[in-house]
C-alpha cells in the first residue's frame, strides 16, 4: 500500500447525496480500512448459500428454448402441434402467440419473436413442461419452416452499401442506423493535419480485439412464480430493482405488484445486469400457465445467446516531436455490434476515456463506428470499451517510443497530463497515476529492464519488460437515485437495508462496514438485508463498479443521520449537546472527557420500546466542478519461446488510483480477479464462429479457453492511497479497472523481448511464430 498523505478522514462537505451532508468524523477509523472478512462467507463455504439454482417450488414447470441455426433466416410457418400435444408440455410461446411482444433490456425495447431472425442461436420458442426431459422431447417436435438468407459476420463488410441488412434486435436505441451502421460518434479537438505536419516522428498501426465471452460460474437460471395477481422472480441477476423494473414494462403489470429476489450468484461481470430475454419468458410462461415456471440455461445457450464483449477494429495514428511531445492523435475505430447492443448511441465515451484525456495533445481526431452483424448480440462486460482504447493507445505509445528512442516511462511521464481537457483546465477530482507509474516500474525491475532482455535463456528464449497506464471513468450512472434505510431498535440492533445484490466482490460487506464506521459499532453489530425489491427502496445493479459509489453516500448519509438522532436522546439524559459526543468501538462518550461514555446499547434503550430510530440516505447528483476518473498502471515480464511461440508470464504488477482501500482484502481479491481476465483478453479468449454459417464452434469453456490457476503467474498489487473529497471515505470503485492496462503491458513486453509487435488480440503462439517469419 502506497500512501500519499491520506488524512483521517477529512473530507470536505461535497459527498454527492440529497439533503443534509455529514461532517467528517473527528476521530481515527475504526472499521474503515481494514481487511475484513466476507459477510457472506461462511454460508458459501459450508454450502448454506442459496441460489436461484437451488429453488424448488412445488409444481414447477421447466422450460427450454428452441435456436435457430441459422445466422440469418425470415420464419414462414412455425408448428407446434405435436410438441403440444405431447404428455406434460403446458404452454409452448413463439410468434405465434407473442407477435407483439416486446421484451425491455436497460428499458431497450426487442421484439421478443421476431419473424426475422438474426444471428445463430437466437430464440424461436419457449417450451414450459413438467420435467425437463419433457421440454427438450417438445422442442424437437417443433416443426419450423426457416427461409435461409444471406448473412455478414465481419464489422468491415457489414459497413458496406451492399451488405445484407442485419435486422433489428434493438428498438429506438438512442441513434438511427443507416444500413448496418447504427451510429458513428466524432470527437475532434484542435487541427489535426496542422498536428501532423508539426510532427517529426508518426506512427501508424491498426488493432484487432475479438468479442470476448462470458463464463460465469453460474449459468443464468430463474425460477418465476405467478399468484394470480403479483409476480415474484428469483433470479441469478446482478441487479434486483433492474428487473422489477423491465419486467413491470415488459409483462405491463404495476412495478408494485414485481417482486425480485437474488440471494446469491455466481458470477456476473455485467453479463447480468439486466432483465435477459429468458427471464421474461420464463414469466410470460407463468402467467400463461398459473404454475411456477424454472428456466436453466446450460453453457452452450450462455455462449450462443448471451450479451458478449464488442470485438473493434482500429486504425491509430500518434504523432510526435523529436523531443517526445505528442501533437497529433487520429484514431478510427470500428465496433461489432453483433445482433443487438446495449450501447447504441453515444459509442465513443468509453473510448475516448484513455485516448483523450491519458496524454496532453492539442489536435485529435477519434471516430467511433457501431456495426451490426449477423452474431450474438453485444453488451456489458468488466470494462465494456475501455480496454480498447486503453490496448491501442498505449502500444502506440511504446511503438512511438521505439522511434524516438526514448524510454517508454519518460515518454508518458513527459506528457502526462493533470486536467481532462488542457483546453478548459478542468481538475479531476483527484489524480495519482504518475505514483502508480512509478510504483508498478519500481517493483517490475524496470531499471534493469535491458539487462532482463540480454539474459541467456538459451537460443531461442527471450525476455522482456512492459509497461501500461489507463485512465477510465465509473463514478455512478444516472439516475441518481440509490437509496439506503437503516433501523436502530431498542434492543441495541441495527438492521441496514438495501436492494443491491451480492455479486461476489463484497458489496454486503463494505456497505456494512460504511455504517458501522458511521454509528461508531462493529461490522457484526450491523444486520444487512440484501437482494430483494420487497421492503427495499430503488438501489443500482452491482455492475460498473458502482456500488461503492453510489449506494456508499446514502449508506453513509442514513447511518449519520441515525447516529445524530441517538445522540439527541443521551444528550437529553445527560445534559449535553449532541455536537460534544462520539461513538466508536461501541461507545458513545463526550469529546472532551473520554471518560465520560455509555455503550451503544446502552443507549438504544432510551429508544421507546414500541419506537425505532429510522433513517432514509439519498445518493445524489455528482458535482459539475471536477471531472471524475480512476487511474493506474500495470507492467508485466513476460518469457517468449521464438521456437514454438509459446508465452510465459512471469510476473505482473498492479498499481492503482484507489483513493482509500476501505476493504484492503476485498481490493487485493478484485484486482486478481481483474488481472486474469486480462490475460485471458491478452492471450486466450476468441470466439470461432464458421465463415460460411456464423455458428460459434467454441461454445463452452473447455474449447473457448479461459486462463486458470495453471497459467496464473506471480501476482503483485498495491494501492496508491490520497483523498478523494467525492467518494464515501476517498474510497474509488476498483472492480473494473485493473483489467485494462494487462493487454497493453503484455504486448509491450513481448514487443520488448523479441521486438514483435502483435497488434491482433489474443496473442497466441501461431501470431508470434507467423510474425517471426516474417
């Protein structure tokens, strides 16, 4: 951990909830900080946990859909006379009874049974049955009358005038499309040809980044159960009230009569964000039949249907002086969209989160492209677009440095840049990235960085040293609005409520830790109600890192508010003003005499027995004064075999931006857990769909290949730590980031190693021994 004058807690008044703003406390942490362990672990260990996976409902039908084969296809006829009439079938949906019917994702409308199908794998029918067996004899007696029609599966021919249109999965999503090209967003500042011709060194390179797939531990599964009047779903989703809310839309029901329930999941990484198209047949499913209804998707139906990582294909240019400075950046990019996105419109942000703002340059030009294709549909995965912009800009950057014949280091030290728009000189809330460069370097070994490459590893072996740094922003979504309740209860309990759901990277249990610091009480002494929409007020999905960030202000603000209250009463019994007490260790004493306390509990029996003390925290807007980013860096060694390809990773080391670790276990678990999904970007995952019919050949994770414990190499992370007055505490949310700079310090390294550059991801054996030949 990398301290950088951390204050105790002295956050000025700009947390962004509603209303009143707590102070800071005057007094040091004492649950805040430290490495705590998981609320929830002990049920996962001993296998008490319950998922959505383990509900069994009386009478539950199981249902199963039927895929089409085909990457591009208009149905003439469906006929499911004789699955229906098969023993145990109950209800069968397709567009035969469900024409109209439109599905909501992220309140994205998506006709739920098209007539045209789009890509390999999509859903044709629902079957609901009373064994599972049942369901998959049904779906083989559908009988489907599909006219084959010509497809596209590559971004750049889809963009042509003469390509086959790919149809629309994705209503009214924020921008009309013009053939297959849903939107192109362009960003320009400066002059860029008058950037150019300053420059005296430029280089020019184009990228490829495959879509990459999801492999949750846990497959999606529902188990929806209809009462004649309120629905109640319990899901494998990552955000409770997202549900309730797409599905009210979708099955036009009152939001109140939804309820939502995940008690645990098994993984999500924004694969589960939202109302899956499964979820809402599976309810439609039973409302039609009146019994609960189970959906179970297995892996080959996660791999072919399920919202996948965009694949983007990027032409950049960076131009410099001799002296380093960088004039010029052009930068065209072009997103596969497959089938239907999430992000539609307003493509560019995430793109242009890195290359716009990592370096000082006044001209630069950056298009983004959105491109349908005839594939399985795009959407939220850990980092969505950023590791684009992120991978190509900075191996432009160590290229650059190449011709210059500068060090990597001291060329984005040179430009670094402290505002987010040197132009308008607006700060950032808080920036520490040039600490993180200098951690990462430090412990890498990058001093003797040429001496590493000189090594004698015999003829064919080759080591190297790279570096990256990345700058994203996940600071809270609209709308704003998360909102926590706590109860403190005469017996001395306190009972925080919140409808976020616990994905696995700890969320109960820093929300917890928030208002035991507040209330001045231990991490048990604070009963957390979880995932569940009934009783609980609108919180956000557990994705985008935006937990801690938003639901963390109303925790905290509800939890100050009920410490205050409790103070007014002791300050009644004993004569004090409430502005003279403090709590801590589960005390609540006068600040000028310590000596002078009362217990927690102590004090909750001045709470009327028939009376609670209870409180309601707001997230609110974030401040338009400072631009809201996290930044870090990352350098990995690897080992190159020039003989067989092969690639090592001998060690890579993280630094990260993180404001204050408040969780220091919970930091270290997610940055291992975002490292190796970059390696698995970097050096393993491809989708391989066949060129002739775009079906994914790959469909499950024995032959999609996924990093594990086999190829996890030496591992080390430190937080730079530094006030942060916006967020709860300083703490930045962590999930996220420190995926993106792996892919770039990889391919650095290897570039450093044997003077390869291999700009198409993942970098695989046969790339290095092509290149090599050539």
């Amino acid at each position: 951990m990398v301290g950088c004058s951390l204050s105790k807690q002295e956050f000025k008044p700009t947390l962004p909830v509603e209303g009143w703003v707590p102070s800071s406390l005057p007094r040091e942490l004492s649950v805040i900080g430290k490495p705590l362990n998981r609320r929830d672990a002990r049920e996962k260990v001993n296998g008490q946990a319950k998922y959505s996976t383990d509900m069994i409902i009386p009478g539950m039908l199981y249902a199963k859909a039927l895929r089409c084969p085909h990457a591009h296809a208009r149905i003439r006829k469906i006929d499911t006379s004789k699955a229906e009439a098969l023993p145990g079938v109950k209800a069968i949906i397709s567009m035969n009874n469900c024409k109209e019917w439109m599905t909501y994702w992220y309140m994205i409308p998506q006709p739920a049974f098209p007539e045209e199908i789009a890509y390999s794998g999509q859903d044709v029918a629902v079957v609901a049955a009373i064994d599972i067996e049942a369901a998959e004899r049904a779906i083989q007696l559908i009988e489907v009358d599909y006219e084959p029609l010509p497809a596209v599966f590559d971004p750049l021919e889809a963009r042509k005038s003469n390509a086959p249109v790919v149809p629309i999965l994705d209503v009214n999503v924020n921008a009309t499309r013009s053939g297959n090209v849903h939107s192109s967003d362009v960003f320009q500042r400066g002059d860029i040809s008058r950037g150019f011709k300053e420059a005296d060194v430029v280089v020019e390179d184009n990228y490829k980044l495959p879509g990459q797939f999801h492999a949750d531990i846990q497959t999606r599964c529902c188990v929806t159960n209809w009462d004649g009047e309120k629905l109640t779903v319990y899901e494998s989703s990552q955000g409770v009230w997202n549900v309730k809310l797409q599905l009210a839309k979708s099955l036009d029901l009152p939001v109140d009569n939804v309820r939502v329930v995940v008690n645990y999941m098994g993984g999500g990484f924004g694969s589960k964000a939202g109302a899956q198209r499964y979820v809402h047949y599976a309810s439609k499913l039973a409302i039609i039949t009146g019994l609960p209804v189970r959906f179970e998707l297995n892996r080959r139906d996660e791999f072919v249907s399920h919202p996948r990582r965009y694949g983007a294909h990027v032409n950049l240019k960076v131009g410099a002086k001799k002296d380093g400075t960088i004039c010029a950046v052009q930068c065209k990019c072009i997103l596969d969209l497959g089938a239907g996105s999430l992000y539609g419109g307003g493509i560019s942000d995430m793109i242009l989160h890195h290359i716009g703002e990592a370096y000082k340059c006044p001209n630069m030009h950056v298009e983004v492209t959105g491109v349908y294709t005839n594939t399985v549909p795009t959407g939220p995965q850990r980092g969505v677009l950023n590791p684009v912009g992120v991978f190509c800009m900075e191996s432009s950057i160590d290229d650059l440095a190449s011709k210059l014949n500068i060090d990597p280091v001291l060329l984005r030290l040179k430009n670094y840049s402290q505002y987010s728009s040197e132009q308008k000189k607006r700060p950032y809330s808080s920036k520490n990235l040039d600490k993180c460069i200098y951690q990462v370097t430090k412990e890498i070994g990058w001093s003797q960085r040429d001496e590493i490459a000189r090594l004698n590893l015999g003829k064919t072996k080759r080591r190297g040293i790279g570096m990256s740094s990345y700058v994203l922003a996940r600071t809270g979504y609209p709308p704003y609005n998360a909102k926590a309740q706590l109860a403190i209860r005469n017996d001395g309990s306190i009972e925080l409520k919140t409808g976020v759901v616990e994905i696995g990277s700890g969320q109960i249990t820093v929300l917890s830790m928030i208002a035991a610091e507040e209330l001045g009480v231990s991490l048990d002494d604070v009963k957390i109600l979880w995932g569940d929409t009934e009783g609980s007020l609108y919180s956000p999905s557990s994705h985008a890192s935006r937990i801690t960030t938003e639901m963390g202000p109303a925790v905290l603000q509800a939890a100050a508010l009920a410490r205050e209250k409790l103070f007014q009463l002791v300050s009644r019994k004993f004569g004090l003003k409430s502005d003279e007490l403090l709590s801590v260790n589960g005390k609540i004493y006068v600040k000028s005499n310590p000596s002078l306390s009362i217990s927690f509990k102590e004090a909750c029996s001045l709470i009327p027995p028939d009376e609670e003390i209870f409180t309601t925290g707001s997230r609110g807007y974030n401040s338009e004064m400072e631009v809201y980013r996290q930044f870090g860096a990352q350098a990995a060694e690897v080992e190159v075999d020039l003989e067989t390809g092969e690639i090592k990773i001998v060690k890579i080391v993280s630094a990260y931006d993180i404001g204050r670790a408040l969780n220091p276990k919970l930091v270290q678990s997610q940055f291992y857990g975002a490292i190796m999904m970059g390696l698995g970007i970097a050096l393993y995952e491809e989708g391989d769909f066949d060129p002739k019919s775009g079906i994914l050949l790959n469909s499950d994770i024995h032959q999609y290949r996924i990093p594990s414990s086999l190829e996890t190499p030496d591992i080390q992370t430190f937080t730079v730590e530094a006030d942060d007055v916006h967020y709860p505490y300083s703490g930045k949310p962590v999930g996220e980031a420190p995926l993106m700079g792996v892919l770039p310090a990889v391919r650095n390294a290897i570039f450093h190693a044997t003077g390869i550059k291999v700009n198409e991801l993942p970098i695989s054996s046969a790339k290095i021994l092509e290149l090599e030949a050539n």
